[in-house]
C-alpha cells in the first residue's frame, strides 16, 4: 500500500516541519493531562509522567522561558520536561536540567511489508490491555500509562506483539490532520532491530497509508538506527531538556 509523502525535493521549511511534528507531539502528550495556557508555547499539565512543555521553532528569549515557568508555578506545578528545537540555549532554563539530542525522521518511502516470525501473533493492543501492561513494565510503566490515557483516541492505534501469549513488542501511531507520529515503541528484549520490530513497524505504517496521510514523523534518539530501515530518513535534529528546577 502506496503512502502518499511527499517527495524530500518539496520538503516543508525547517520552521513548517517543526510546527507539524510538535502539533502532533503536543496531542500525544496532551492525553496524559490538560493543556495549560501559555503565550508563547505549548504546555500539558500531566497525571503521568512529567509535565511537558512544546517550545515553538523561532529563538526564544529568556522571559519567555520565566513567563512559561511563572505559569507553571501559578498552578501549583513545574515541568518535567522542555521539547524544542536542538539550537535552543539550555542556560535559559532555571534549575538544573539534562540535554538529549533527538532526531526528527521522516517517512519517505515505506518499506517492503515484513511478515511477523513464526509464532508471534500482532493485534490491536487495545485487545490485550494486560499484556501492554505487562510489556510497559518492563520499562518503567510509563508506556502502559500512555496506551490507557489513549483508549478513548481515536486519532491514537497501538499495536502489540505476542509470542506464546507472552507480550514481546509494541508500537503505536498518533495522528494529527494528515500527520502521523509513529511513537511508544518497545522491545521486550530491548532489540529494536528485530524482525519483530520491522513488522510491528510495517503495520504501522500500513495504518498510516489507510489514513491518507501526508507527512508521517518519528522522534529518534542517535542509536536508534532502526526506524531507517523502515523508511524514515532524518531531517532535522531538536532537543529534550529533563529540568529539575
């Protein structure tokens, strides 16, 4: 199934792909929580995990960061976490606070379907709530925590593998409009460049086709070379800046 992405020749401007990855990055944090009114960024005041904030991709001076943390404050709150773009000076931050650079892939062409192994069986995950949760645990319980705030989303599908009844990997898809964002991807085993993986991947992006979607984005951490294989290509790099004020 064909997916309609368009070409890297017509790629949107830095400051295009920036606004549509984070508007539906944004609507994946937001079913952990609500939003909170910010002037000049995005905020989610969240049950679980940390609070997020979604920095917008023009330079940021520093009241606006003291105006962001003023409002968090107002509500009693701080946040977790500040996501924004990889050029963003850290030292505006206040308190202590912890750099990962991330990149921004792509989907520019699907990969060949990749059939399941022998003996693992792929399902709606929302059908095996228990096995997500079994599998979440295994990586601290956050993703477990992200799949049931999603149950009533439909702009959100999860996917999960099983063999021999035992859940072994999962992976999701949040959308936007005509954007996607393939995210809460897990391995058992912490291989992410299984056969297990690449499949769960394909039906992923299958989903996406079946959408009719125009642009699908992942967020990949440097070692995570797998999502290349399965079509994404990197196209911009941005930051995720853990705060402990």
């Amino acid at each position: 199934m064909k997916l309609p992405v368009t070409s890297e020749a017509s790629l949107p401007s830095p400051a295009a792909l920036w606004r549509r990855f984070s508007d539906v990055l944004f609507d994946h944090a937001l079913a952990l929580g609500e939003e909170i009114e910010l002037q000049f960024a995005r905020g989610v005041i969240a049950t679980s995990p940390a609070n997020v904030v979604v920095l917008p991709s023009e330079p940021v001076p520093r009241g606006m960061i003291e105006a962001i943390f003023a409002a968090y404050r107002a509500q009693g709150k701080a946040p977790g976490s500040v996501i924004g773009p990889l050029a963003f000076d850290a030292a505006l931050l206040p308190g202590h606070c912890v750099g990962q650079p991330h990149r921004l892939m792509r989907l520019r062409s699907a990969a060949a379907r990749a059939d399941a192994p022998a003996g693992v069986m792929i399902l709606p995950a929302r059908a095996a709530i228990p096995h997500f949760q079994s599998l979440s645990e295994q990586h601290g319980g956050k993703m477990g925590a992200m799949l049931l705030a999603h149950l009533d989303d439909a702009q959100y599908d999860a996917l999960l593998a099983l063999r021999d009844g035992q859940p072994i990997a999962a992976a999701a898809l949040q959308t936007r409009g005509q954007t996607g964002l393939v995210c809460d991807v897990l391995a058992a085993d912490g291989d992410f460049s299984s056969a297990v993986v690449g499949a769960l991947l394909g039906r992923i992006i299958e989903l996406a086709a079946r959408s009719q979607l125009m642009d699908v984005f992942t967020a990949a951490s440097p070692a995570d070379t797998f999502y290349e294989a399965a079509g994404f290509v990197p196209v911009a790099d941005f930051g995720v800046w853990s705060v402990q004020a």
